[in-house]
C-alpha cells in the first residue's frame, strides 16, 4: 500500500515537510501546497482529507478516478500491468525504441522545439508550423509520460526532460503559453475569433495531459506547475461567468486537461470551468455551422446526434463523460448515451474508425460510410477508444469495451506501421494506389495523430484492468502479469498466458495476496459466440458474449480460470442502410476485421473484380494460418473467391456491355488482419468485400 | 441580311447619326460609340473594319464568334432557331412562366435585389446573402435575356428592366459595382486577399453575360454600359501587368466575360486582361492548395489535370478556350486537351456531371467517382456544356457534342424539378431519403445553380446549329425550325420533326433560299451504333457514330434528310478502376441515362436489395413503353430484376452473416430517366445497378 500524504490546493499555503522530504521528487509548486488551506475559495475545493498526491502520483491510472463519485470502476496504474511477450509487446517495445524517438527528432527538424526557443531568445528561426502546432509537443510528452510509467527507459526520458524545460522556459509570467499568439499576434490572444480558430486552449489541454502522463511516471512536477500556472494564473481568473471574458473550446480538449487537473488539485474551479465550457458561452455568438463542426460553443446537453469535425466531437464527450463522472449531472449522462447509440448504430466503421468526412473530417451523415472515401482519422478512433473508456468506468458494461476492443486492435492499430515510423492520418477501408495517393507516412505538417498513438500505444496496460467496489475487472487480453491491489487494500496478482488474438484460449492465474471473497469480472468479448470458462477445472455457467462475466467466489493462490473464445471467422454483414456495404461482406476473427491486400492474391487479380465465394458448404470455412514471417507474424484467411475477367481493354472511362456472361475463374483469395495492411509495397486493398451470390 | 453599321471602341468617338437613329435601341453608351477612334488604343483595338453593333446584336449567338480568327464554327442567333412542341419545349416554357418569375420573387424576399437599393438609399435593409450574392441576380438576368431571345415576353422583360435599373443605379462613380464591400468594406475592395475569396470579379464576369444576353434579346445597352464602365474605367486602367494593381481570378468568370465583352467591343485590352489573368499574377502569392482550388492564379497553360472546385475549373476552361479562340495561341489549345482528356476518360459521371467531391465542391482523383455521394454541382454539369460547346467551336468534333448532349440531357436535366420551382444542387447518381436529405429545393442561401439551370434552357435553341465556311452543322435533336443563312448569305430553313428522345428517327427538311452546293454536317450520336441516313430516300453511307457526317451536295428547297439512330437500350460498364460501379450496370437508352426509383419497383422492394437479371438471353431486354401520364410523359424500361430477402431485422450497424443462400424473388424492375428522378414522393434512387451474375 502506498504512503499517503495529505495536501490541498497549492494556493494559500506553506511548504509541507513531509512532501519537501520525499526523495524523488521536484515539486516546487506541488510540493509547496499542503494540508493548511486558509483561503476563501476553501470551500469550493475538494475536501482534502480525500486528495492526496506525493507518492500517490504513483498510484494514478491513465485517469484518477480514485474519488470520482460517479465512477463505478477505478483505473489502476500503468505500472501495475507488464505486458509480456504477445501481440501488443512487439508494437510497444518498437513504439519506444523507434516511433517516440524518430517523432521527437521530427518535430525538431520542423520547426516544432525551435518555435519556444525562439521565445526564449535561443532560436532564430521563425515560427513554423499551423496554429496547433504546441500541441504536438505535448501529446508526444504524453507519449513518453506513459512509456515511462512501464519503467524508465533514459534516452527517451533525457530527450522529454530537454524538451520539457524548452517548453516551461516559454512561459509568460501571467501564466500564458503558446507559441503561436506571440509577438504582433500577441494582441490576438484569446479574443472570441481565436478561440474558435487559435487552439490556445485544445494546446494547453494537451499540455495538462503530457504533464500530468509525465508526472505520475516521474514525480517530476516542472511541467505540471506550468500547467497549474497557466489554469489558476491565467485561464480561471480571467475567463468563465461574467464579470470574466468570454470563452469558448474551439477544439475541445482542455475540458478533459482541466477536469484532470481537477483530480489531482481538487480545486474544483477547474471542474466549474470545464463544466461552463461544455454548456457554451452564449456572449460569443457563433454561426450554427461552426457550433456543429467545433461540437461545442452550446449546450453539450442539447445536443441529439454526433455531427462535425469527428475528433472534436470525440473529445467533447471525453470531456462530458469526465465532467459527468465529477458531477452526476442527469442531463449529461442522458446526453452521452444518446449520442453513443447514435455512433454504434449509424456512424461507426466495422473497424472502430468514426468521422467518414473528408470534407471537415467530419461525422457523416447516418449510415454515411464510404470505404474508399473513408476518413476515419487516427485520431478520431483513438477518441472514440478514450471516450468508450469513460462510459465504461461509469457503468462497467461490456458493451463500451466491444467498442474499445474494436477500435484499438483495427481502426487505431492501422495508423502505425508494423515498423513504427510511418503513420496514417486517414484509414479507408478501400484503397486503390493507382491515383498515387501515399497512405503511411512518417510526417505531417498536421502532425496530431502520430504522437496520438504513441500514447495510445504507451499506455495501453492501464487499459487492461479496472477495480470496483465488488473486485476487479479484466477488460483486455494479451500475456501479462498485474500487480496491484483490490480497494480494500488486498494484494492482487493477476496473470494471463495466451496467444490472443490468434488464439481464444487464455489461462489466468488469480493470486490475491491472501484468500479474499471478491468478484473477478471477466469479459466476454461480444463476437464471442461460444466462449467457455472454467475456474480449476469447473465449467461456468452463464457465460454471455457482450458481458462481463461476475465470477464471485473467495479467491485463493493457485487459482485458475480458463477462458476458450472460440475464434472462427465470422462473415460481418452491414446494415442494408450503408449502401457502399451492399452485396458485400466483412470477414473477422477475434476482435480482428481482415482485409483483402491485392498482394496477397493470385498474380493479375484485380481485387475489384474479385467476390468472395461461401456457396460450398463442405468443408472448412476461412481456413487459418499462422505466418510468424509476415507482417510481424500473423493468421491469414483462406477462403474461395472467383475472378471476373473482363472483356474490355481500353481506357475509356464508359462502354457498352455486351451483357454476354462474364468468364470467371475460380480463386484462392488470403486474408490478412486489417491493421497490418500497407506494410508491404503499395497494393489495392478492401475490407468489405462482394459476395458471390447465385 | 442584316444592316451592318460600323463601330468601333466606345471612347474618345462621337456620335454616329446611323446609330443614334436605330429605333428600337437605347445605347447610350454603345450607341454613342462609332467610327472615329483618335485615341493611342486604337492599335489595340480590333480593326473596325470587322466590328459591328447596331442592328447587329440581333444576329450575335450565345457566343459571338463572327470574328473569331480561330473559330472553326459560328454560333446562330437563339431567335434563329424555333424550339416546337417536343422533348425540350415543355421545359422552355415552364422555364419562362414557373421558375424565372418564381427566381425573381426568390431573389426580393431574400434581399438580393434590396442590396443593390441600399446603395441608392432605397432600402434600410442590411446586406443580405453570401459575398457572391450580386452574381445570382445578375444569372437571372441572363435567363431572361436569353427568353428574350426566342421572343417577348412582357412580364419577364418588365422585371428584368425594373432589376437592371435598380443594379445600375447602384453603381459608383468610378465605375466600380458590387453590393458587398461597400460602407466599411469599401477599405477592402479589390485587396489581394479579396480577390481570392471575395468573388467581385467573378460577379462582373455574370454581369457582363447578364449584360450581353440582355442587349442581344432587346438591344437595350443599359447593363452592358455600366459593364463596360465596369470595365474600362475601373477594372482595365487600374488592374494588369505592373504598374497597375495585381488581379487574380479567386473563382473564373471574369475571363469570359470579358472576351465576350471584346467581342462586341473590339476593344483588345479586354482581351488582353483576360488573357493576363489565365496566366496568373506571380504578385499575388497564394499557397498551393488555394491555386488548386481557384484553379486560377498560376499559368492556366501549366495546368496537366482537372483538380480543385469543378465549377471554378469549368469555367477556367470556358474562358482558356474562348482566349484560344480569339488568339490560337498553341499552349493552350494543348493544355485544354490534355485536361478534357483528363476529365472524359478519368473524371466525368455517365450523367455529364463532373465534381465528385463534396469537399471543396471539388474533382475527385482519376476514377473517384462514388454515386450517393456524388456532388455533381448543377453548375459544373453546366460549366461542361458550356466548355464543350467552345471546343466544339474550335474543331467541329463531334467528341464536344457527345459530351454537351450527355451533361444536358441528364445531369443538367435533373437540376430543375419538372414543374421548374425545385432545383438540385448536387446531383447524385444514388439516393437514400432515410437520412433526411431534401434534394430538391426552392432556394438555396447559394442559389448559383437554379439561374444557371434557367439560362441555359432559355438559351438551347442557340445551340442547336452552327455555321462553317462549308455549310451548316446540325447539333441536336428536337421538333425545331431554323430561319438563318449560311456564312456565304444563302439563307437556310431547317425543320425537323422528331420524337427524339423517345424515338431516334429525325426527319429534316432543307430548305435554301435558292439551290446551293454546301455541306449539311449532321451528327451522329456517339450511343448511335446503328444509325442510317437518307437524303431523299437515298441512303448515305460512311455514316460513323460519334462524327459529323458531312453531306456535301448541291441542295434545293425539298430536299429531305431522314436520320435514323437505332434507340435500343444499351448497358453501360464503367472503367474498371471506377470503384463505386464495379459489378453494377447503367442503363441508357438514346441519349437518357436510366436509374430506378424505389417507388416505381413492387411494393416493399428495397432497392439496395435489388439486381438486374440479364442472364435470360430469350425474348427481348429492356422493354420500353411511352407513358404519356407519368413525369410529364416518358419512355420507362422494364427488365428483370431480383431481390434478395435479407435476414437480418434489428437495427444493429454490423451483424454476423449467416452465409446460408439468400432467399430471393424475381421481380419486374422498371426503369425512368434520371432527369427525372425525385419529381415525385421521397424515394430511393440509383443509376448503377448491381448485376446479377451466375
């Protein structure tokens, strides 16, 4: 159990002994606040007999939620959980050796680290770079925050450390912090325009994320001091109700920086502000159009449908689910709910992408879900898995991790290469390389989603497990070992041996520190239509695909459960409303959805003249494969398809058919996971695929 | 023959007493415009020996190519031809009676006509509309105009003339006319930045059509005055090559509108702008993505692809081919080709509708031509007819005409409702109403598309011959009569009786003022794969689809052509790099491209479910049937169809698919043109039908 010390706001207080005197921490305005708060604004703050920090930073999970009232499930933190050799330790072990690093060199050679230097008179270089520039800073601070939190590794952590001072050395002396609004621009700042243009507070959101990723790793406060500086200097005195200014989330963001904070600080003026920015300010008149696009500027609560720039409106209910987890607010909850309905049911891509639009990388209309045309940012997946993160700590229903689980091993895992150094922006579910368009690459001069899966990637073991009042709960499969703590204090082991997602089959070791009654939620992912467990031996009843299995019992060392998901390939059909689906099909195993490569097929098939053949009932369907010499090692699909030959040779672009029957030849067509796709010389590709039909 | 009555540029000239005397006109610029230029432009200036107005304006065409050096064809007047009762005659008539005055009273309520009144202190009413607000009214006056043409018609004449005066009232002193930067936007006039965005150029380019259309239909120089005013006092002496001010083009217009301007005037420094302004301005730095976009601001001649907002680029197009026209400069007639190739074989809907992008209103990249969501602007599809009919110009190609007929007949077409009140801005070749989309309407905010809907019917009869120095080129098709001459002063009747589109027979007389050898171009149809013709019951030979077949013969008053273009239905595949259409057909049937419309299939028939059965080689396929009650009366096709009955009936976005054979029913399918889709009940729609194969 960690030592806990006591403390409050930073404000109005003496240095505490106790704080100054742990080792490993520079906390210069953390550690001057401690127990004696005698301010006016006492009462607002949490009450500090619950808010600790100290070694406790040491406790917090991707988020505090330890005193969130209405959050059903607790975060652990990314220590806890070491995840072993399997499917996620090869790309977090390159996302530390290589993405992290060649990003950090990146935004060096763009401009990216110059642009605060050159306020700290050590550049001269002028600013480069569009106006959200600062925030790719921070999410890859963030990145590095997180990997640390698995344990040191110095050459990334010298170079975040560098780049942290660089950074804090920008600062104003009012609290301010941005490169962008600097020097003649400096009148700009925070005038109603920028705020829904500028990003000034979308950058300083993420930057309370990357300080605060890099503080429960380090203890190291600099950059979260800044942080603080900037919110209780700066943005609470001066912006919020009237008599302050106006203020308004041109991308949101800084709800979830600042509720966050809130967490740590229990100053709950940075709660009250979050919540006044997801309701809208009504002094800053904005055209319709541009509420929707931003999702924000009126009231979160009024909203009915998910509509706009996607990764906005994804970390708009971030935001709103955080503030609902501090508040209880009805409204909110209600809110959310309609509007995850309204993603699952009409606007999700098979692949957990969201956003279809191009045109403002927006949320399309319902059922509005191109493949080729598909946006589906990197991004705006990452936001979809952090906000099904939320709902799910507010419920504990599986039903949220369904969509985590989808996302991240599809639509967000696609956005980096096997390699770990190029990355896309956008992930169609079609592709076709003949118009030239390069898919992956290593930069961006909107360079948001590359950091937003290093961090995505570095913090990925403190999404395996939650804890409850009743237990724990086990969200995510792959071969690790937890380390941590019931809440009620009893030592916890958890271990889990399994070839996921190759394979169903998971055994998982349960040792609590001593014999305990407690509930072991076990997922059971929703596409498992047949899963088994066991608890030593002892078949379960009541296992349902889509829940969370409460398995209550006392707990002893050296007991096993065996989890069998059976793992076969599923054929996915869409609803008959997403027409670019029609006659097609979708192929998943596991939480894998597959994908045709052209590559990968016979030479000369033309992928758009293929379909897929399942009218031969004998024998296997989609037999399986594991490949450990592709693609990082894999399980391909084989299944029967037949080619179309074409008749016409010219390359006009309309002909008259001559409706005679079309030759075709029977195919062997292979399948490989959809997030692997692009790792190999540029190739056509589809994820949903035509169905022979006769 | 016409009086011919010299005149040259209006400035630094008085009088001529031959045109002051003309009756029926009001010229007081123009009319005080005559023979005498003293002034140093003269050797600018076209020589006067070839430039006429006067009586004049009643033979110029849509195009006043009489002096084009390297015009191949002429254009006829549009009171040359008489449209009767046919195809397009419906149309025309409900153009002048429904959707022009329902325009005008569109453009009152909406304020556009109060903008020009504030500026003469008429109206207390603030600015209302977008920036480009000043070019509908004007469009509109161009339909008018071109009504006017095919004769008077009081009511719209009388709005017409109570608009223009309103609009020329309000222009400056300086000559300078636009309705949005006035008061404290007047700073910004014509601001680099402006020019780019704020559209002042392009809508002077619509008010010299305007202008131009108008005094070909009534002589009335009014409007073409205070373009030319426009023009020469403000735009020319202040804007071009340095020392005057930097012009860009922020969306093309201007360039036709000023080379249609030098037509009539002679004056070379109009074309000259234009031709500066198709070369860009280097003063002007714009990033790459807005000259994309603009497709304006850098070389028109450097331009390899059709890229950026379609409209924009169209009409690029139109002015770069009217430049070449008057100038034969090499680099562009290259560059023009290089692009239609570009757009015919990679860009370009089966309708003639180009822009496939929603996003900047934009081209797509080669083959991205999806079908729900499909742009199709109304205006682009318009911006092809109207550069196609300049290439056609240049060459004689019937490859041009090809084009126009696919774009008017079909993606034209659609634009307008059939009653002429509702208009399509986009135009999809795939519709779901589930989602709630209203396709057509009465008015939009930017309502660019329906006065361009209007102008060019109002403008067809001018379209539907030419003359060359060998005889007289027949274009298209209706139940029409020509009363003109050839370039030689023979004059010439032409009749034709048809029931075309319905039927590909066309009977047409010739009919000279006197016998007369000269060649009769009549075109065959590119769809035309069986066309005869006759002369005199005497068949031709060599007759090709997709060329002008050039009857070369001493013709005499009786002469009789008969064409007979076999109008079988025809299935079209697409290019097999054309994604969104691989496995599906389109029908068409003459020059009418065929979709289905949910409501016209059995009752519950989803369409999405739906495939076409042309594996029964028996008996014959598409059967057609005039239905004289439906759509204004049409040809519907029947064929067979299937529908496959799905399993699945919850609402879930992906479901698993049980890959047992789906169940499906054969069902009749009919057919309707696509121009005339949504003209009933909110229906599902699509031209590109699945095929069923076996």
């Amino acid at each position: 159990m960690p030592d806990k010390k006591k403390i409050s706001r930073r404000k109005f207080v003496t240095a505490s002994a106790s704080a100054a005197a742990l080792s490993c921490l520079t906390l210069p305005r953390l550690a001057g606040a401690a127990a004696g708060d005698a301010g006016g604004e006492r009462a607002n703050a949490r009450p500090s007999s619950s808010a600790s920090v100290a070694s406790d930073w040491k406790e917090q999970g991707i988020e505090n939620l330890s005193k969130s009232p209405y959050a059903k499930l607790r975060n652990i933190p990314v220590h806890a959980v070491t995840i072993q050799s399997g499917f996620w330790a090869a790309r977090r072990e390159i996302n530390v050796t290589k993405s992290i690093p060649s990003m950090h060199d990146l935004l060096e050679t763009n401009g990216r680290m110059n642009n605060f230097r050159r306020l700290t008179g050590k550049s001269n270089e002028p600013q480069r770079g569009p106006v959200y520039s600062d925030s790719d800073v921070y999410k890859w601070t963030e990145a590095v925050g997180f990997a640390l939190q698995s344990g040191d590794r110095p050459e990334i952590r010298a170079m975040a450390e560098r780049a942290i001072a660089e950074v804090v050395a920008a600062q104003q002396s009012d609290g301010y912090l941005n490169t962008y609004y600097v020097g003649e621009k400096a009148s700009q700042r925070m005038q109603p325009q920028v705020q829904t243009t500028g990003h000034e507070l979308y950058c300083m959101g993420h930057f309370l994320q990357g300080a605060i990723a890099y503080y429960r790793a380090t203890g190291d406060s600099k950059m979260l001091d800044a942080g603080i500086r900037f919110v209780d200097d700066f943005l609470v005195p001066g912006y919020g109700p009237a008599p302050k200014k106006p203020v308004v989330s041109g991308h949101p963001e800084i709800e979830m920086g600042l509720i966050e904070l809130y967490r740590i600080t229990g100053d709950k003026r940075q709660l009250d502000l979050a919540g006044y920015i997801l309701q809208g300010d009504s002094r800053i008149a904005l055209p319709e159009y541009r509420t929707i696009y931003m999702f924000s500027g009126t009231p979160f609560t009024a909203r009915t449908k998910l509509e706009g720039h996607a990764v906005r409106a994804m970390y708009a209910c971030c935001g709103s689910t955080d503030y609902y987890l501090e508040t209880g607010d009805a409204a909110y909850w209600k809110t959310l709910n309609t509007l995850w309905d309204d993603m699952t049911k009409t606007k999700m891509y098979v692949t957990g992408g969201v956003g279809s639009r191009s045109d403002g990388e927006a949320f399309g209309d319902a059922y509005e879900l191109p493949n080729y045309l598909a946006y589906g940012e990197s991004c705006a997946a990452i936001g979809n898995f952090m906000w099904n993160w939320r709902m799910l700590a507010v419920t504990g229903d599986a039903k949220f991790t369904d969509v985590m689980e989808r996302a991240l091993y599809n639509g967000i895992n696609s956005g980096m290469s096997l390699d770990g150094t190029l990355y896309c922006y956008r992930n169609p579910l079609a592709f076709d390389p003949a118009p030239g368009e390069k898919i992956r690459n290593t930069w961006y001069d909107t360079t948001c989603c590359p950091p937003n899966l290093e961090r995505t990637f570095a913090a990925l073991p403190g999404y395996f497990y939650s804890t409850s009042k009743d237990g724990i709960y086990l969200h995510f499969y792959d071969n690790s070992e937890l380390n941590w703590h019931l809440e009620d204090g009893t030592g916890l082991r958890v271990t889990q041996k399994t070839k996921y997602p190759w394979d169903g089959s998971v055994e998982i070791a349960v040792t609590p520190s001593q014999a305990a009654e407690f509930t072991f939620f076990l997922r059971i992912p929703g596409w498992a239509e047949h899963a088994r467990v066991s608890v030593n031996g002892e078949a379960l009843s009541g296992v349902k695909q889509g829940e969370y299995l409460p398995i209550r019992r006392r707990w002893s060392p050296g007991d096993v459960i065996h989890a069998n998901f059976e793992m076969s390939s599923q054929v996915i059909e869409a609803n008959p409303h997403v027409i670019d689906d029609m006659g097609r099909v979708a192929v998943q195993r596991g939480p894998l959805v597959y994908c045709l490569e052209g590559i990968d097929q016979p030479a000369g098939t033309v992928l758009t003249d293929v379909a897929l053949d399942l009218t031969d009932s004998s024998g296997e369907r989609f037999q399986d494969e594991f490949r450990s010499e592709l693609l990082g090692g894999t399980v391909v699909l084989r299944q029967a398809g037949v080619v179309y030959e074409r008749e016409r040779s010219d390359d006009s672009l309309y002909s008259r058919y001559s409706a005679a029957p079309l030759r075709s030849r029977r195919i062997p067509l292979t399948f490989i996971p959809y997030y692997a796709w692009s790792n190999r010389q540029a190739s056509s590709m589809e994820v949903w695929t035509p169905l022979l039909r006769s």
